[in-house]
C-alpha cells in the first residue's frame, strides 16, 4: 500500500510539472477584446447616466455566454446588446423601459432576477419539497426505541429456543 501511495504522488508530481511546462501566457493581442472601461466608449452628458449604463449592463445576461453579464462578455451579441443599451437610454428610456425591451427582444433569460411564473416557481418548490420529503421520511422510517431489559430479552430467547425442541 505504501508503494502505491508513492507512485501515485510521482504521478500527480509528474501531471503538475507538465502542466507548469506547458502552461503559456497569451499573447496580449489574444487576451480580453473588452476594455475594462468599455462605458468610456460611450458618452454620457450625466454621470448618473453612466451609472445607471454600468447597472444595466451588470444586470443584463448574455444570450450566448449564459453565465456573464453583457459588461463582462465579448460576445458580438453583448457588444450589439451595451449598444442598444446605450442607444434606447439616448432616447430618455428609463432602466425599467431598458429591461423591459430586452427581455420581450430576448425573452425572460436576458435578465438575473427573473419574475415569478407558473413554470418559474417549480424551481424554487421542487428542492424544498424535496428536502421536507426526506427529513419525513427518515423521521418516520427510524425505528424507536425499545426500552427492553436484558431479562425480558432473555426470556424471549429461552421462550424461542423451547419452542424449538
């Protein structure tokens, strides 16, 4: 077992040298497209303006990424997606407007704090249905205890070993 355990550690040794070797650096023409200051692109007339910019792209999900706000994503379609932004705030939308029109443009996806729907509700119902099912279940599936003294449990084992004979 000793053996095994040594050569199991060479291995991982091994695997993680390989990997520090192989691991390489992009290049910065590979690296992040977005500039961290991608509002500066835009230009606002009001500093609460820019603000409420940074909140709506924070707010608002990448139709393709899935898992990264627009401000955060490099996908063409949160480039297209921080322009309308900008555009439908020109045109004196508030952030409600905003929200509202991507998500009738993008469905209820686009935005992290989804409504509440029938379909909706199942999700936050189902893992706590769940976890009340299992503790009833293993509340009543314990078995209580017997509060037997050791000589009734002799005499119940006398009394099954005659009725052997």
């Amino acid at each position: 077992m000793n053996t095994l355990l040594v050569k199991s550690l060479f291995l991982l040794a091994w695997f993680y040298f390989i990997g520090l070797v192989n691991a390489q650096e992009m290049p910065p023409s590979e690296q992040r497209a977005v500039p961290k200051d991608y509002a500066e692109n835009y230009a606002f007339t009001d500093p609460e303006e820019r603000k409420v910019f940074l909140k709506l792209t924070k707010e608002l999900r990448c139709p393709k990424c899935q898992n990264q706000n627009i401000a955060d994503s490099d996908a063409m379609i949160a480039h297209d997606m921080r322009r309308k932004v900008y555009e439908l705030m020109q045109e004196g939308n508030n952030e409600k407007q905003v929200i509202d029109f991507m998500k009738v443009r993008y469905g209820d996806f686009v935005h992290y704090q989804p409504p509440v729907t029938g379909a909706t509700i199942w999700l936050w119902l189902v893992p706590i249905l769940f976890v009340l099912g299992m503790m009833t279940l293993f509340i009543f599936r314990r078995k209580p205890p017997q509060d037997i003294s050791m000589d009734e449990k002799l005499a119940k084992a006398d009394e099954i070993l005659n009725k052997i004979d």
